[in-house]
C-alpha cells in the first residue's frame, strides 16, 4: 500500500522537533535516505524564515518548496527566496494593527522575513525589528498575537468581535506548539491545505500519492491535502477520525514510518 507514494508533507513542531528544536539523527538519516530515493519532503509550518528555521533545512539538505507562515508563503529552501506570497492586504493590516494596539495586546509583523515586535521580546537566535522601524503594511505574511495565559479568553474573544464587526477579510487560526500557545492573522483561505496542493502543483505530485504528518488541530488543513493521514496518540480527536495511521508517541515514530515508506520505494 505504502508503495504509491511519492511526497511527505510534515509539521515541524511536536512533529519533527520538540522543544529543544533539534532534529534527532536517526530522523536527520530516515529523511535523507528518503530524498536520495527520489521522494519528495516538504516541512509545512506557521514559523517564519527565522535563523532556527534556516538551520533545519540545511541541516536536512532540502530542496522541495517549503511552507512558511502557516501557508501564507512557499521559499526555494536552497536560495531562501519567496517562490509564492499571499498577503493581507495593507489597508486591512493597518486597520488590524491599530485595534491590536488599541486593545494593549502583544503582536509580532513578519514581513520580507523581518519580525517586527509591538513589545520588546528576548529570544535566542532570532532578531526582533522595534515596531516603529516598520515604515509600510505592504506584505505581511503574518502578524502573531502572543497572548498571555491570564488575558487569553477576554482579549482574544474581544479582538475577533471587532473583526467580525468590521469585516475584515482575515484568517484567525490558533498556533500551538510545545513550548507556546498563540495566534496567527493571515490573509483570508491562507492556511496549510492551499498552500500543500500549490506545492504539489509545483513538484507535479498527485494528492493521492501524498503522505500527509501533523499533530495539532492547525494540521487539520494540511492532512485534508494529503492521501494518507498520520497523527499521533496525543492528537486532538478532530485529527484523530481523519487518520490512516495513528502513531505512538515516542522518540522514533517519524524516522521509523519514514523508513518503512522508503523500503517500499526501493521495493517498487
């Protein structure tokens, strides 16, 4: 069954990475004997092109259209550059940052793989822009709301009303990952499963020959895109009744599936 493959489509955090962000050797090796045998391997990921993110795919040597921005951006891995961009608008970005500021909440602007952060923010290996060196709303892939834990329910719930209420053409989608629990403002139908099957478009892959991993409920989108589903056992139950395999939650789940995926292809 295995055999008909031809693409893996992955989530990177709680997927390949954990919270220290290191991708462990036996996966390094599973996906390089994978792209050696003519398999395609695309990371689908709402971090931007920061440092860390850079490292990863040189460290696992990618060459396939990579997803940026939960979907928002598709990079040449190779060359670093933007191959496919959809933006908010800049008349709706300003409007948004303007309520965001309003209501005193924390936010990052990527744009041109530049953050820009409303509030000074410390983070190892990656450089924050001060807000006011930002000079145009012109493509924004994204503007994260970083919300603390005592605001979360309040804040958020009022920041979507006044959207709604101004209809503003916006995707709101909440963006968990081991070590943070945030939300994304993107560009209206920007998310995971347009920006899989533009990929696919681009390697000339069918959806059917697709593997699709992810582990959270902002995977949903990508696995939609995919042929074949896999999740883990500490999944959400929306990704749990999509799913062809569900795998165990442990140290080599990924590497070993991907081995086994790799077999069949030198079998076939």
């Amino acid at each position: 069954m295995l055999n008909r493959f031809k693409a893996i489509f992955s989530d990177l955090d709680g997927t390949l990475v954990g919270k220290d962000f290191k991708i462990s050797p036996c996966l390094k090796k599973a996906i390089y004997i994978w792209c050696k045998s003519g398999g395609h391997f695309s990371i689908i990921t709402g971090r931007g092109l920061t440092p860390p993110l850079i490292n990863i795919f040189e460290e696992l040597n990618l060459s396939d259209p990579q997803v940026i921005n939960g979907g928002a951006e598709i990079i040449d891995p190779k060359e670093r550059k933007i191959i496919f961009g959809n933006y908010i608008e800049a008349g709706i970005a300003h409007k948004i940052i303007k309520l965001l500021i309003k209501l005193n909440m924390n936010f990052v602007v990527v744009q041109k793989n530049k953050l820009y952060s409303y509030k000074k923010i410390n983070k190892k290996n990656i450089h924050y822009e001060k807000f006011s060196n930002l000079d145009n709303y012109f493509n924004i892939a994204k503007i994260r709301i970083l919300i603390k834990k005592r605001d979360f329910n309040k804040k958020i719930k009022e920041f979507k009303s006044e959207c709604l209420l101004k209809g503003y053409h916006i995707s709101i989608i909440q963006n968990k990952t081991p070590i943070s629990n945030n939300y994304d403002i993107t560009a209206n139908n920007v998310n995971k499963y347009f920006a899989a099957l533009k990929i696919l478009k681009l390697i000339d892959v069918d959806r059917k020959e697709t593997v699709g991993i992810g582990d959270q409920e902002n995977d949903y989108f990508l696995l939609k895109a995919c042929g074949f589903k896999i999740v883990f056992e500490n999944s959400p139950q929306k990704l749990k009744k999509i799913a062809n395999v569900i795998l165990p939650f442990k140290k080599n789940s990924v590497a070993n599936l991907i081995r086994k995926l790799t077999i069949k292809k030198f079998i076939t």
